[in-house]
C-alpha cells in the first residue's frame, strides 16, 4: 500500500476505514 498522502501514512487501517464509512453514510444521507 502506497500512501499518496504524507499524513496517510500515519492512519492505521481501523482509521481508514472509520473514515470510508463515515464517506459513504455521507454520501448515502446526501442521496437518499
């Protein structure tokens, strides 16, 4: 896994996730 991001390579994955979901459930409030 290659960061494009200097500060990604701070996040551990239970961070990246946390904030795909809060991505998505965003995204699915804004469509809904």
């Amino acid at each position: 896994f290659e960061p494009f991001a200097p500060e990604l390579a701070q996040w551990s994955e239970a961070d990246i996730e946390r904030e795909i979901e809060q991505s998505i459930a965003l995204i699915q409030r804004h469509c809904a």
